[in-house]
C-alpha cells in the first residue's frame, strides 16, 4: 500500500492518478493544504491570491472535471506597479517609457551602457540583464521585500521560468505594442474560491483512503513503517508532500540545515463596505520599503462585485517572530497612505502566516535536495511537489510531477 502524506493539490492529485491502493494522512482536519478558501461575511478569500494558469489542457480538465463551467471565471490578467505617484503596467523592464522621462532616460541608458557581464547570483544578473537604474528602482526592492533576504544568496535561475525575462528589443518593442506575454497572461479562478479546484480533485479519492487530523511523527525507513499520533502504518511507498527538511527529520536523516532557506508570507485577507477606485487591477507590485506590503490583489475585480476584497502579503525571514496585530494596524495605515483605502470601512478580515511561502534556491540547495531524494528513493520515499521538492513552482507543476510518480 501507498502512504501518502498531506492532503494538498499535491497530495490528492498523486491519489487520483495513481492505481495502487493507497491512504492519506492529512495532519489538518480539512483538506487542500496551502490551497484552501475561507468565506465569511459574504467575503470569499484563499490564503493568498490562488490563481491558476494551465500549461496543459489535460491538466486543466482533469482539475475542472467536477467543477460546473458556468462557475468557472475566465480572467484576462491586468496586473500594474505602483511606482511613486502613478501606475506603470507589469512588468517594470517592459514599461520603462511609462516612467518620468529622467527615470526612463537612466533606466534606458544603463540598460544599453551596461557595466555589469558576469554574474553568479540572482542579484548580480538582475544588475546584468537590465542595468542598474530597472534593478534598483523595481527588481531588487521588489524582491528584497519578497524574499526577505539578501538577492546575493538565490541562484540566478531562483524564479526559474516565473521570472518575467525581456531582451532589450522586446523591452524596447513594447514601448509601441504593448505585449503583455507572461506565464499566467490568463488565469482561471472558480467563483468558490480555489478550494473548488481541491474538492474536485477529491471526488476522486474515497473517504475511507482520507485520514485527516493525523499528524506523521516519525518515518522508519527499515521497517517502511509511518508513525502518527494515532497508529503505525505500514507501506510499500511512501509519497511525501511536506516541506523537504521536514521529511528528512521525520526519517532521521542527517542533513545541513544551513543549506535550507525560505521566507514565510503573512497574509490579511480584508473585506470593506464598498468599492475602492482601483476597479481593473487584479493585483498591484509595491517596491516601495515605507510600504509593509510587496503586493496586494482585488478579489472584487475578479468576481466584479461592489465591495472592495483584498489579500495583503508581507514577506518576513523564516525566523522572524510575527506580530499580527502590529502588522495589521500598520497594513491599514499604510494602504491609506499608499490611496487604496481612501472612505471605505473595514467590515471583516482574517490573516494566515504561510510558512514555508518561498524557497529560498541555491546551487548547493538544489544539490543538496537532488542527492537526498535519490537515497530516499532507495527506500521507496518520493517527496513531491512544491514544498516536497523544495523548489518554486505553480499547483500544475505539482499535479505533473504527481502523475509521473504515479505512473513510476
Ligand atoms: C503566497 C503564495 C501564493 C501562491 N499563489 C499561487 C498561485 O496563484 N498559483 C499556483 O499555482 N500556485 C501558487 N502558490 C503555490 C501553491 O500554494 C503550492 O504550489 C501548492 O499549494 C502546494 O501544494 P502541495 O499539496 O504540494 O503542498 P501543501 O499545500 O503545503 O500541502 C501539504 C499538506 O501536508 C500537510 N502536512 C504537513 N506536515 C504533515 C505531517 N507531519 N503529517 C501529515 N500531514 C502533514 C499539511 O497540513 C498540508 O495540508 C502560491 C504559494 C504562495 C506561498
């Protein structure tokens, strides 16, 4: 028999592909992992902005088979940055020209009277690929206010294929098209929330195979025996879904936990009594460090519903002590001073503090990761997904990554 571990889109999709006997432990008492939905006063919010953009049609129908299709929304992505006293579209290397025309003129000239060629490091090549004035006045404060550590320490390739690349002639032909060509150009989004996505998936996996509120203490990779704090249980293979360094504790297994990095994101999910004056932006950058925020989203302009639904994210270092209520005070004061609450009341509101949110991807990480999961595949241990794999990817990419290890 498969064990399982964790009932996320990971998780449940290996269960729907896979045709072995299998059961899950889920140590939560609900299902979905990092993809759920909460709804309340009328609100309904994921615990971050949760869209979704299907690089494979199979994929996309095997997700949606038990979603109604009128309940489907179909979303042409309109994402902008606010940057001093305007807006300037997504993304910031492409839009230059919307800038001031001293700003547009340095990030123009370093752009093509470039110092920097060589680079080892995320920071270094963002300096590299766009010179200093598009690094520095977006990427870096940007990211650093995301990933909440110092951009020297990620792998060039940290955001691999999410990154938003642009040579100079696409930068500069977008000046009079624009193209706005990105991974998630589309997203779709189900009216209930993401959790539609998650229940769909479970249609497919019986009760009886869902062991939810069952927390793995320990894995004995002799006995290929999973221990919770309820039983022991027996398995043929085990499939992981839980952050890496987690699963190699639960296995005993020696690792560097220097090596191992990530940021945590706080979330508050906000709801208000009318509208804002932002009615197109599905969500909206701020590089600004007066502002605690690096990006918040519009449920509102995604559903087209008359009052304003936030999601707020705040990136903190993994080990960083987080003080809701004083984010919370400081999130509202500063989304007044950043003009998105100008009369509107708050009427509900709620927060989650995701953590793992973002890995932090080094070369010795990744090696670390990859020569760690072949020895645990000797013992018939795949660790899957996200988190699983330790790396940064999207809830398809964990569905295909579920299937293969289904298929193996
Ligand atoms: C801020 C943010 C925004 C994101 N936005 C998007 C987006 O728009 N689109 C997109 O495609 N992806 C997005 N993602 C990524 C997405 O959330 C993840 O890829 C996906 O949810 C991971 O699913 P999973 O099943 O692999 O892991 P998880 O959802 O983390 O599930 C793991 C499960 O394991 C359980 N578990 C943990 N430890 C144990 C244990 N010891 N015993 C039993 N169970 C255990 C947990 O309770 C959890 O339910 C975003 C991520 C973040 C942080």
């Amino acid at each position: 028999m498969d064990i399982i571990i964790g009932a996320g889109a990971t998780g449940l999709s290996y269960a729907a592909f896979t045709d072995r006997d299998y059961r899950i432990i889920e140590a939560d008492s609900a299902i979905g992992g990092y993809c759920k939905t909460i709804k309340q006063d009328g609100f309904v919010w994921d615990y971050s902005g949760h869209f979704f953009h299907f690089r494979y049609p199979e994929m996309e129908q095997f997700i949606c088979e038990h979603i109604a299709p009128d309940t489907l929304l179909r979303c042409r992505k309109h994402t902008q940055i606010q940057y001093g006293d305007r807006y300037v579209d997504f993304p910031f290397q492409k839009n230059i020209h919307q800038l001031p025309q001293q700003e547009f003129i340095d990030c123009l000239y370093d752009l093509f009277c470039n110092p920097y060629t060589e680079y080892s490091n995320f920071k270094d090549m963002l300096y590299c690929k766009f010179g200093r004035s598009i690094a520095e006045k977006f990427l870096i404060p940007y990211n650093e206010k995301l990933y909440a550590c110092d951009l020297n320490t990620l792998d060039c390739n940290a955001m691999g294929r999410f990154f938003p690349f642009a040579n100079k002639e696409e930068i500069i032909a977008n000046f009079r098209q624009s193209d706005s060509a990105s991974y998630n150009d589309h997203f779709t989004y189900p009216s209930g929330g993401a959790i539609e996505y998650i229940n769909s998936l479970k249609q497919r996996v019986p009760d009886d195979r869902l062991l939810l509120g069952e927390r793995v203490v320990r894995i004995d990779t002799a006995r290929k025996c999973v221990v919770t704090d309820k039983r022991e249980l027996t398995y043929d293979r085990l499939v992981s879904t839980i952050p890496f360094p987690q699963l190699l504790q639960l296995c005993g297994v020696e690792y560097d936990a220097s090596l191992y990095s990530w940021n945590k994101v706080l979330v508050f999910n906000l709801g208000f009594d009318s509208k804002g004056d932002d009615t197109r932006n599905n969500w909206v950058y701020f590089p600004s460090k007066e502002l605690s925020f690096y990006r918040i989203g519009y449920y509102d302009n995604i559903f087209g519903s008359d009052r304003m639904s936030l999601y707020v994210e705040l990136g903190f270092d993994k080990d960083a002590a987080i003080d809701v209520d004083y984010w919370f005070e400081r999130v509202l004061s500063d989304l007044r001073s950043a003009g998105i609450i100008t009369t509107q009341q708050l009427v509900s509101h709620h927060s989650v503090v995701m953590d793992p949110a973002y890995v932090h991807i080094n070369e010795q990480c990744t090696a670390d990761v990859q020569a760690k999961k072949a020895l645990l595949a000797q013992h018939d241990i795949y660790s899957i997904g996200r988190y699983g794999s330790w790396t940064y990817c999207s809830i398809e990419d964990g569905m295909c990554e579920a299937r293969a290890t289904a298929k193996l």
